[in-house]
C-alpha cells in the first residue's frame, strides 16, 4: 500500500540525500578531542651515547689508525706506526696486549674514511675476542 501512495504523489517520499549535519557534529567532537589530547601525548626518548673524559688514561694503549686510503698502522702509545693488513691486524694487536686482555684498543680514522672500513677494523678484532675496543674522537669541534 506504501507503494501506490508513493507513485500516485500523495504519500510521503523517501529523500535520496544523505544527511551530513551529524556527520559533521561528530568530525567536529573528534577533532577537539584529538585537539586535546596531543599535546598530552608523551614522545619516545633516544638515549644516545655521549662522549665523556674517562677519570684515567690507560698507561698503554694499542692505538689503530686508518688512514684516508684505507691503510691500516698499529701504534703503541710511544711508538711510531707500523703498517698492517686488517687479515693480520687481530694477531698482532694480540700480541701488543701480552695476555693483558683488559688493554684498550682506540681505532682513530680520518674523517674522510668510509664508515664500512672503520665497521670492518672493529668486526675483524670482535671476532678474535679483543673485549676493550673504542673510537677515538676529536673534542671540541
């Protein structure tokens, strides 16, 4: 019955448009609480490492200098440089520590040097169980 009224014109019509004032009302509710609650929101924290003075300097260090070239030399505190190759850089810098497992190992590279040489030099005295190995940087500037 529904039907007939609605073709003969007398009933009511059903509306083909969608009603956007709720649908505004709620954007609107979310916006301000969104509005609100950010600044609430507390950031993630990245502790990064710092570089600090340590209270002492080690009275020997083995010292591995890599050079713009990707030359690697072995330096004990006093002494000049001796060239090395990275095969043989683990053994010797072994053989500087004398058993004295607790001796640092500074690596000092150019600035210029890539990051993979620097990364290789680290992973290749990792491997052979070298525990104290560092970087060595430029303070104030």
């Amino acid at each position: 019955m529904a039907a007939l009224q609605g073709r003969s014109g007398r009933g009511r019509r059903s509306l083909n448009e969608i009603n956007m004032v709720p649908f505004i009302d709620v954007m609107l509710v979310l916006l301000i609480i969104f509005m609100v609650t950010a600044p609430l929101i507390t950031t993630g924290v990245v502790d990064l490492p710092s570089v600090g003075k340590s209270q002492q300097r080690s009275t020997r260090v083995v010292e591995v200098i890599i050079g713009r070239d990707d030359t690697l030399r072995l330096k004990v505190d006093p002494a000049e440089p001796v060239a090395v190759q990275l095969a043989q850089l683990p053994q010797q810098v072994q053989g500087l520590q004398k058993g004295d497992a607790n001796m640092p190992v500074v690596i000092s590279a150019d600035k210029a040097v890539r990051y993979e040489s620097v990364v290789k030099v680290m992973d290749s005295l990792q491997r052979a169980g070298v525990r104290r190995v560092g970087l060595s940087v430029k303070q104030g500037g």
